[in-house]
C-alpha cells in the first residue's frame, strides 16, 4: 500500500510538471529594442532644419518554427525585408532611418521649394512603436502604431494590426479565414457601426462612409480582450477630416463564428 501511494504521488508530480511545462511552451517570449536618431543641419542663418527618427520593435525570443515564422512577419511588416535574425532587423530599421535623413536632407535643399518650405518643414519626424496587445492559447495580436510628418499641413497617424494562429506562427490575413459564417458577421459589423454612427437602416448606400457604397470590413484585424476589432485608418473610408474609426465586435456575439 505504501509503495502504491509512493508511485501515485510521483505520477502527480509527473503531471504537474508536465503541465507547467506545457503552459510555458505556450507562452511567447519578448523582446524589444528601441533605436533613436536625431540630425539638425543649419540650413541658412535662420533656419535649423531637424530630422528626427524613433523605432520600438519587438522580437519573439521562443525557439522553434513559429516563433521564427512570427518573427519573419513582424519584420516585413516593419522593414519590409524578409527576417533571417535580429541583428539583421535591427541593421536594416537603421538603413531606413538613413534613408529617411536622405530623403529629408534632398527635400530640404531642393532649389524648386520656396521659403515657406522651411517654416513648414522643419522638423521632419517618424516614430514607430510595436507592442502585443492580446495573446490566449490559440491567437496573438499585435499592434504597429506609425506617426509622421514629412512637411506639409498634415501629421499622419496609421496602426496596423497583425493576427497570428499562435502555435503555427501563422498570419492570418483576412479576417473571413477566422469565421464559418462570413454572411453573418458581416451583417453583425454592418449593424453595430450604423449603430455607433447613428446612421439609419434606410441610409443606402452610405453617404458619407465607404465612398458612398455598401458596407465594407476592413482587413486590418486583430483580438482585443474585449473582442475582434477593427481599425479603418484615416481617409480609408471617410474625407481626412472624419479620422480613423475602430469597430469592435464583442466576444459574446463573436464567438459563435469563430472556428474551433
């Protein structure tokens, strides 16, 4: 009986361990880096034109074929380029803040611009930020938020949503992949933005949304705790003046769509 007991209580053990195990195989790992630059060139005896560069990227530090597959995602989304480690991602972010300085520096001494150019222009900026915003058993979200101005009236704002099946590392690129019904959810979406907006159901077709046609979802996605949500960036369905717009559909209403 004694011996008995003993094997039990090593079998539990075994079990618990195992599971702890599990839970932590199942849960990424991050890291993130930040790079800063900062260019002035006095440009005449009045004028200080000033360039400045700020990029927050994370990484995902697991090992294995998803976590790369992620990371891989994450760098084109971010450079543009395809991921082999981060050492070359951090390389190529530093090749693009080199790019932008170029472009700044050839803008600013084009002999076509007049004087007003500099007092518009004079302070040049990108700042970019990545960071996770939901991450379960089954799915990872993560969020790219953009500001810049590159002279001009207009500052320009974008995030970008990006949706993995976690354990494939896989990107899931249109949300229609993530449901069994995507008649449904289109309704569902179309009736809670009319709702949020306070347009009539006989408003048909829009008139100031989706360059007055039929309703549209977007394909910038991604999981929040509260639910699916969707990001339309500015100018992307409205005049500029309207601004970016999200419409999330909660959890309660979605989950009844969502593929096991």
């Amino acid at each position: 009986m004694h011996i008995l007991k003993s094997q039990l209580f090593f079998v539990m053990l075994i079990c618990v361990f195992t599971k702890a195990q599990s839970q932590k195989q199942r849960t990424l790992r991050w890291k993130s880096d930040t790079l800063n630059s900062h260019y002035t060139e006095k440009f005449d005896d009045s004028t200080l034109l000033n360039c400045q560069f700020h990029k927050q990227f994370i990484w995902c530090t697991n090992r294995g074929k998803a976590a790369l597959k992620i990371n891989q995602h994450l760098a084109e989304i971010s450079t543009g380029i395809a991921y082999s480690d981060a050492d070359s991602f951090r390389d190529e972010i530093k090749n693009q803040n080199l790019a932008f300085r170029q472009a700044w520096q050839q803008d600013a001494v084009n002999p076509s611009r007049t004087d007003s150019f500099y007092s518009s222009t004079n302070n040049w900026y990108s700042i970019s930020d990545m960071k996770v915003i939901f991450e379960d058993r089954c799915w990872l979200t993560i969020q790219i938020d953009n500001e810049s101005y590159v002279g001009g009236e207009t500052v320009h704002y974008k995030t970008q949503l990006a949706t993995f099946f976690k354990h494939k590392g896989t990107r899931i690129c249109r949300w229609q992949e993530l449901v069994t019904d995507t008649l449904a959810l289109l309704r569902l979406a179309e009736a809670r933005f009319r709702t949020e907006k306070n347009i009539p159901d006989e408003e048909h077709p829009f008139e100031r949304w989706f360059n007055g046609g039929p309703f549209q979802l977007c394909q910038n996605f991604g999981f929040t705790t509260e639910g699916l949500l969707f990001i339309y960036n500015n100018c992307e369905i409205a005049s500029c003046s309207e601004g970016g717009t999200d419409l999330l559909i909660p959890r309660k209403h979605l989950n009844k769509y969502l593929k096991k």
